[in-house]
C-alpha cells in the first residue's frame, strides 16, 4: 500500500461540496473565519495510517499477557500513584506514564478551569450538543464508524454507548479534574488503552478492514476528528441552542480538549488551539470521508431509539416525548441533507421545542448569574451520569 498517495478523494463530491458550501460546514467557516484549502493536506493525510503506538505497546505487554482483572489493577495503581524513572516496570509502561505525566509546556490551568466551567455552565444544552450535534452528526462519516461496527457497538447497544461517552465527557470536564492522578486523568489513560485494545483486538480477527481505504483503525485523524467534535462542533452547537460565551470560556475549552488529546496519545500537531485551526484542520479530514451507508442509519437509529429503551423514564409516553424531543434538536442542529441521508424521521413543529429553548437560554442569559449558572449545571449533569450509571451497572470500563 502506497501511503503518500492518500487524495482528498472526496472533495468533488455533492455531500462535501453541500456541507461547505450551504450547510453547517458554511456555518463553521464564517463562525471561525477559517481560511480553507488543501495546501497542507499532505502534512496531515499521513495520520489517517498513524497509530498510537506507545498505547499499543502497553496492550501488548500488559493486557494480552495477564487476565483482565490484573491488568487492570496494575494499570490503575500507575495511574493513582504514578511512575519515576528510577521504577522496575515494563519499558512499555513507563514511557506511556512518563509521557502523560510530563505537564506540557503549553498546559493554562487557568484555561482548563475556563473550559470546564462553559462545559459545566451550559447544562443540559452541553448534553444536547453532545448527542444530537456531535455524535449523531459524526455517524455521517461513513469510514469513522467503521471501528464500531466491527467491534460490534450495535450489539452492546445505544444505552450502553452514550453512557460511556457521558461518563468520560463529565469526568475530564470538572474542576481540577484532569491534574495527573485526578478522576479525569485516570479516564484519559483508560480509554485511550481501550481503543489500543480495540485496534488490536480489530486487526487480529476483522480480516475484511480495508486500511487503504478507511486508514488504520481508531487512526490519528480520526482522532483528531473525534476531538474536533467535542470541541468546535461542541461550541456552533452551544451557540445554536442560544448560549453565549466569553473569549476566555471558547479558548478555555479549545485548551481543554487539547490536554485531553494529549493524555490520549494524538500527537500534537493535530490539537487545534481555537476554532479557525479546527475548522481548517476538520474540512481536510472530511475530504476523505464519504457520507452516510447502512451502518451510518443503523447507528442513527440505535441513537435515536435510545429514548424508547432507557429505563430512566418510567412511563412510555415520557420516552417517546423524549425521542421526539431529540428527533427536533437533530434537525435543528444538523443539515436537513444529513437528516435525510441518517434517515431521521420528520416530525411536526420541529423547531419549536430549539427555538424555544434559544429564547429561554437568552433570558437566563441575563437573569441568573454565572456561578449559579456553573453550579446547578455540575448538579444536573452528575444526576443524568448518576441516572445512567445506575441502568448499567456502575462500570464503564470492561
């Protein structure tokens, strides 16, 4: 496989011409007044077959030698009491926890406290964003969902997933949360062991993954993808739904995510540091992602139902008033083409439930003030992560 001979071989394509032209790729552009081209293209295609490797090693040499439950243990015990490198371990495991306890020289704790606060501040609006903006809105990329179907997501189940998402998202956007031993490190390292597991796990038994057509699984890119979405895509929601938000907050969260992709292994140079470098960093990675396929819908779908499986709710007709509810944020949030192609169902007075919720943010906007806002923001959301850890059994991590 030739890797250098990777095109943007969608970039003539209707549903990216669509996207950043007329949809909410558009949007991005005149929101970050990004400067879009394929001049650096070269520069950044070559992560689409880059791999975390130092994650791999430690999988290798720690997981796939041991039973699960001791490998877990030993890799908790590094996280909670660190490594010097004067320690006896494996050379795999010190230079991952070498490499994500060395504070980089760029890290603001000021700027992580800003960050958490838009992200605690936001409320149910950050919850929104994150499930009908930035996760349904990722299920679009055809070739980025290509590890969850082969590592069987749809079968675990929507309930399951979104749990796992709100429990890390919560977790590494609180107060203080990401120092080195802190709850937020700790579900930074784990997961990123958890997509090394997945890579090798995928490498080893899916024998039809196509690498020269959908990169390396869980590659770089699609990393930094990923993290774009908890970023940028994250912020145009927020901003949608009515919210408002100080320079200080929007570099603060670009900040943040940018420490969290580094604790998770993305290499650097792929961490944008506002929203004009995400925006320009996003548009030449979805030049290589053509749109929806079947798993695309069945993903949607498995979201959208989610509503109807969720035991939270007691009664049905609060579920299906639930789904409902996200079916009109989905297609508030994203372009109708994208709605169309995830086929999402078209419901009556669908903007009704966003349109309201924007004028009500702009009241509160101007009535409650911003600590109380970060305040009952924090409660709502742990009570959500707390009603979802209860249905599923406490753990995210197996």
């Amino acid at each position: 496989m030739e890797k250098a001979t990777l095109q943007p071989r969608f970039k003539d394509s209707q549903h990216f011409r669509d996207f950043w032209t007329k949809g909410n790729g558009k949007q991005l552009i005149e929101f970050s007044g990004a400067k879009v081209s394929f001049d650096d293209f070269e520069k950044f295609s070559q992560n689409f077959y880059h791999v975390d490797e130092i994650g791999d090693e430690v999988v290798k040499d720690v997981y796939f030698t041991k039973k699960y439950s001791e490998a877990s243990r030993e890799i908790e015990n590094y996280i909670r009491n660190g490594i010097s490198d004067h320690d006896d371990v494996q050379g795999s495991v010190k230079t991952l926890f070498m490499q994500t306890q060395r504070i980089p020289d760029w890290l603001d704790y000021d700027l992580l406290k800003s960050g958490a606060e838009l992200c605690m501040r936001s409320n149910l609006d950050s919850l929104i964003s994150l499930r009908d903006y930035c996760l349904i809105g990722g299920y679009d990329y055809a070739y980025l969902n290509k590890p969850l179907i082969a590592t069987e997501a749809l079968k675990k189940g929507a309930v399951k997933r979104l749990s796992e998402t709100l429990d890390f998202w919560v977790n590494v956007t609180r107060y203080d949360a990401l120092e080195i031993h802190k709850k937020g490190y700790e579900f930074a390292i784990k997961t990123r062991l958890i997509h090394s597991y997945a890579r090798l796990s995928i490498k080893k038994h899916y024998k039809d993954w196509d690498t020269e057509n959908w990169g390396e699984p869980i590659n770089s890119w699609d990393m930094m993808a990923t993290y774009i979405g908890f970023s940028l895509v994250f912020l145009h929601s927020l901003k949608k739904l009515g919210n408002t938000f100080s320079p200080q907050e929007e570099k603060g969260l670009f900040h943040l995510w940018k420490y969290v992709g580094y604790l998770l292994g993305i290499p650097e140079n792929l961490l944008p540091n506002d929203k004009k470098q995400a925006t320009e960093y996003f548009y030449l990675w979805t030049s290589v992602q053509p749109s929806s396929d079947k798993d695309s819908v069945l993903l949607a779908h498995s979201l959208l139902n989610e509503s109807l499986e969720n035991p939270i709710l007691k009664y049905e007709f609060q579920r299906k008033n639930l789904r409902y509810l996200h079916i009109c944020c989905t297609w508030y949030l994203l372009d109708d083409e994208v709605c169309k192609r995830l086929q999402i169902p078209d419901v009556k007075n669908k903007n009704l439930f966003p349109k309201t919720k924007w004028l009500i943010n702009k009241i509160y906007d101007h009535t409650v003030s911003r600590k109380a806002r970060i305040q009952k923001g924090n409660k709502d959301q742990l009570k959500v992560l707390e009603d979802y850890l209860r249905i599923t059994d406490n753990s995210n991590f197996h």
